[in-house]
C-alpha cells in the first residue's frame, strides 16, 4: 500500500512538472511574441544582480516577461532534478531511468541555449532553444504514460493498433515540424511576413518576384513594418501548408483509432478533445495574421501547438504500447485496467 501510493504521487509530479514546462513554454512565447527577449542583457545575472535576488521593484517592461521566464525555467530545472532522482529510486524499469537522466541532460542544454542566445545574439540558438523546449514537455509526457496504469495493463494484441500508431507518429511529428516552423517564423522575423488570411498579400498564390518584393516592402516602409524577403513570405506559406496537412493526418489517425474494435474510451475522448484543440488552433493561427501577432493570441497559438504535440506523443505511445512486445513490462492483472489511467 505503500509503495502504491509512493508511485502515486511520482506520477503527479511527473504531471506537474509537465505542466510547468507548458507554463514555461507559454512564458517564452510572450518574451519572444513581444520582443523582449534581451531586456535583461547579461546572464546567468541579471543586471548584475544574482538572479533570484533581483528586486521586485526592478520588474517592470520587457524586464518582467523576461526576468519571470528565467525564474520559471530555474524553477523547472530544479522539479526535473527532484523528478530524475525520484525516478531512480522508485523505477524498476531500466529503460525509464535513462529517460529521467535524458530529461536532466536536456533541461540543462535547454538552460545553457537560453543563455547563449542572450550572450552570443544568435536568431538560430533562438529557434533551438523553442524546439527543444518542445521535445523536453514531449518527454515528461511520454515517461507519464510509461508509468500509467494502462500501459502495464494493455489490452490484447489487435494488429490495427500498429497502423493506428503508424499514423499517430506520422502526425505527431508533422506536428513537431510545425511548431519549428513556427519558430523560426518568430525568431527570423520580427513582424509578420504575410499580413492577411486566408490570402497571402491579396493573393491564394503570392508574387515573389523582385517587383512584387519591392512593392510590398515600399507599403510596408510607410506603415513603420520591416522589409520581408521571399523566404520570410514562403516561410509563413510552409507554415500554412503545414496546417491543412495536420489537420489531414489527425482525422485519418482519429479514423484510425474509432475504426479499431474495442478501442479504449480514454483514448477515444483523448482523439476528440485532440480535435477540439486542433480547430482552436488553426482559429488561433488566423487570429494571430488578424490580430498582427497580438502577443496573446500568439502566446495562446504556441500554448496550444504544444498540448496537440503532447497528445500525439500519448496516442502514439499508446498505440506502439499495444501493438508491441510486452514481455519486457510487469503485467498487472485485468482489473488494473479498470482504475484511473494516471493514477
């Protein structure tokens, strides 16, 4: 009884520290969507002071957005070193100890990023420091279901799991793709390349050429926007691209999953909430072109990227879970099937 309620609360900590990333995540968003990313101009200190001594008084502007994103990401760091250890301790399973370990090498390459892109002023460590973020939120969520109750206790081998989890990890990565487009996008360009949706310069199909660039860049001068390039334009279209493919490839994944017979509910209201999320994001999308990158529309637009990232990550480890060999697993009994999935 003890043990079980041990790895109860290991498992809540695994979900809390998933959900500070998240939090992180968005607070990175805002310092980027509203441009302060080098309000605060040296590190590891700030203005010289010791990070965690930095008056309140001093958090005012850019500096607050800024200076809270250091004290989250400090914050997320220390949860992962408790979580590594706890995982250590409490994990009988091999395989998921090294994952704990990735998770602290990654938390601190993700901290040393974050501080190069202040010190060397590199759009490209910028656009690292997002994906990897990314990836780190992707991998707390993947060791949360290792450690559920239904990946001990899967249900029967079916062959149609395999396709469905072929499909899920296609989409999950088509996902992944997208949010580092969409990264770039916001580390390459301050101002929006394409100002209108769903028409890019007034057009389905937008005009590149020398001329065109030069027109839309002498509108642009006079309303104070940055010149664009054709890359920053075809850039926003990849992005857009991107979405109608998404969009494709989690209704086949979703079709997949209600076609498999005796397919489990929790992942079925999984798939729909998944939807759900994928039309608010793509409302996001266009309310951000509309808006001109409003800072929270853009921040609500990376916040929710990230959680449809996360339900790939599930549905597909899930998928691969029941598919697969399971001889490697400590097998519960049937009945462990009936209790709450993240308990």
């Amino acid at each position: 009884m003890q043990a079980e309620r041990s790895s109860r609360w290991l498992n809540r900590f695994i979900w809390f520290t998933a959900s500070a990333t998240l939090l992180l995540i968005c607070s990175g968003g805002m310092v980027t969507s509203k441009g302060v990313g080098l309000a605060v101009p040296d590190w590891p200190t700030t203005f010289g002071y010791n990070m965690f001594l930095f008056p309140v008084s001093k958090w005012v502007g850019g500096i607050f957005f800024e200076h809270t994103h250091r004290l989250i990401a400090s914050t997320v760091g220390f949860l992962t070193i408790i979580l590594t250890v706890w995982i250590w301790l409490a994990e009988d399973r091999p395989w998921v100890r090294r994952l704990g370990f990735i998770a602290l090498a990654a938390v601190i390459l993700q901290g040393i990023l974050g501080g190069l892109r202040v010190t060397l002023l590199k759009d490209e460590i910028g656009v690292f420091h997002a994906c990897l973020a990314q990836a780190f939120l992707g991998l707390l969520v993947f060791i949360g279901v290792a450690r559920s109750n239904l990946w001990r206790s899967p249900p029967g081998f079916d062959p149609a799991w395999r396709r469905f989890a072929t499909f899920a990890v296609a989409t999950t990565l088509l996902i992944y793709g997208q949010m580092a487009l969409g990264a770039t996008m916001r580390h390459e360009h301050k101002d929006l390349s394409i100002l209108d949706f769903p028409t890019a310069n007034h057009s389905w199909w937008p005009d590149t050429s020398a001329t065109a660039l030069e027109q839309i860049n002498q509108w642009r001068d006079a309303r104070g926007l940055s010149d664009v390039t054709a890359f920053q334009i075809w850039l926003q279209m990849a992005h857009r691209f991107g979405a109608l493919l998404v969009t494709i490839f989690v209704l086949l994944t979703v079709g997949r999953l209600w076609g498999i017979s005796g397919a489990i509910s929790f992942l079925k209201k999984v798939s729909v909430f998944w939807i759900v999320l994928l039309i608010a994001q793509i409302t996001l999308g266009a309310w951000t072109i509309w808006s001109n990158k409003a800072a929270d529309i853009a921040t609500a637009h990376v916040a929710v990227g990230a959680t449809l990232l996360s339900l790939g990550i599930c549905l597909a480890a899930f998928g691969f879970r029941f598919s697969g060999n399971q001889s490697d697993e400590i097998r519960q009994p049937a009945a462990a099937r009936d209790r709450p999935v993240f308990a």
